[in-house]
C-alpha cells in the first residue's frame, strides 16, 4: 500500500491524474465562507460555481463502480439556513451523478450554544454519490451487533410469530421474522453516531477518523484507491493506509500539508509494524526456532 500527498489546489492536480484511476473519494470541502486564506472563502451563493468543475475532475479520475462521499453542511445566513448544497446535489445531478443516498453523521459531542430560532447544530451531511448504479459496497464489512433487544424480543415469539407473513404496515421486524432467529449481526442504519475530533488534529475542521474509515470499509476493498482532495490533517488517507488501501490527498494550505504528511508517516510506520508483527507471531506459531520459549497466545486475539 501507498500513501501521498500533493500540495495544490485540487482543481489542478486532478487534472493531471488518469482517468479511472481511485475507487473512493471521501472528502469534506471547505464549508461557505470559510478557508479565506487558501480558496478565497467561497460565499454560499458562489459555492455551487466553485465546487462544479472539481466535481467534473472528480467523476472523470473516478472508477464507474467507485463512490464518492462528500460531508458537508449548510451554514445559516440572515437567520436561516442557505440553500446551497440543496442546489449543489440538484447540479451534480445535471451534470451526471447519481444521488445514491445521504448519510447523517450524528455528532455526539456538538457545540454548545443558544440561538433565539434554532437548536444547536449536532448532524452533518455525508452525501454519496455514483456514477452508475452497480457501484462497489461490502454492506458485511460494516455490520452492527444485534444488541439484546433483538434476543429479548425473539425469546417471547410464538409459533404464529415465526410463520407470520410480512408486516402490512411497514415494520421492518415484521416482515420474515424467522431470518432474525440465529443472527448476531444485522445490517447498520444511514445514520453515524460518532464525536468529533477537533481538539487533537491540528485543522478546524477534522471530521473523526471513524467516519472516513466506515465508509472506506463500505466502498472499498484492500489495495484499492482512496482519494480526499482537501485533505486537510489527513484524516481519510491515515485510515486508508491502517485498512490496507492506497491514499491519495491533495491540500492548498502548505501548513495542512505538513501536517498531513505527518499523519501519513505516522500512519506508515504504525501500518508496517503491525504487519512485521502479525508475520513474525504467525512463523513463530508454525514453526518456533529452536530454543525459543513459545508464548501462551488467545487464538481469540492473534490471526492463525
């Protein structure tokens, strides 16, 4: 696996990279208003404008079964909310993307605040879009434990319940509910309940590392490509690196860029440590050299 980074604006760097070329982007572009300093601080009225031509780039250095994730959340102007990423889906949408579907990221930890006609702000957008509609998802490398409700429930179940037929209202735990018995696992919502992490990464606007990995393990396999063209403290490429995948940032702001080549060096060296240590516990298993004490070793915590 590979990691890079490459200081410029995306805009023209992806002009230069091959078609075809990542399997996932997950990114969070500058909010309205914001990053003055690198891309001007783009009005919510000029974003749309700003951010089409980088979209183009996007779907072009894109595979057709590749996914690109965009968090993102509209800033409150004159007391009310802009209408700006409602207009930014509608025109990707004219310019050849699929809206596939739109996560929540719920953020456990919101800042704190009181505003006279609204609550403080505690979810933000993940909006996931395609260019085909046969894309790439391992919906089983993100499942979710099924929790005691579900071995509460099942336990009170009569014969009638088992064999009942699927639910006239819509009830999910209707609908077939013998597929339920024997399961531990089940498939998880579009809503992601995760705290932020901005005290501790150097950027004001660093998303938790557990986003940009869920979607990472969702949309893509190891030895893939994943691309965050602001990719700020580098939080996407470090998580792409720990699952084994390619990564590839893009940042403007020199500062950001040192920062993330820090975290990717981090990321590095902690990757090929775990992968030393993971071959040398497996030899040592097989076949331990002679004179060596073999260790006591949870076959529940080491891969055999």
């Amino acid at each position: 696996m590979r990691g890079g980074v490459v200081a410029g604006d995306c805009l023209d760097v992806l002009r230069s990279m091959p078609a075809e070329r990542v399997d996932l982007i997950v990114t969070s572009p500058p909010y309205a208003d914001q990053r003055a300093s690198t891309y001007g601080g783009v009005t919510p009225d000029d974003y749309v404008a700003w951010f089409l031509p980088r979209a183009e780039q996007f779907a072009r250095v894109l595979k057709p079964t590749g996914s690109l994730v965009i968090n993102i959340k509209e800033k409150v102007v004159d007391g009310e909310r802009h209408t700006y990423v409602l207009e930014l889906i509608l025109a990707m949408k004219k310019q050849g993307w699929l809206w596939t579907e739109e996560y929540v990221w719920h953020k456990r930890n919101c800042f704190p605040g009181k505003w006279p006609n609204r609550f403080r702000d505690a979810w933000e957008r993940c909006l996931h879009f395609t260019r085909e509609k046969r894309f790439k998802m391992n919906q089983d490398a993100v499942m979710v434990p099924m929790g005691d409700w579900a071995t509460t429930r099942l336990r009170t179940l009569g014969a009638n319940d088992v064999v009942r037929h699927d639910s006239r209202v819509g009830n999910a735990f209707g609908k077939n509910i013998a597929n339920w018995q024997g399961r531990d696992r089940a498939y998880p919502t579009n809503v992601l309940h995760l705290a932020t992490e901005c005290g501790n990464k150097g950027h004001s606007a660093a998303f938790p590392h557990a986003l940009p990995r869920w979607f990472i393990e969702l949309f893509t396999d190891p030895g893939d490509t994943v691309l965050d063209p602001f990719a700020g403290s580098g939080t996407t490429l470090a998580a792409a690196l720990e699952l084994g995948r390619n990564a590839i940032g893009i940042e403007l702001a020199p500062a950001y860029v040192t920062r993330c080549r820090q975290t990717l060096a981090t990321a590095h060296e902690a990757a090929q440590a775990l992968a030393r240590a993971a071959a040398v516990t497996e030899q040592e298993l097989i076949s331990p050299r002679r004179g060596t004490a073999t260790a006591k070793v949870s076959k529940d915590s080491v891969p055999l």
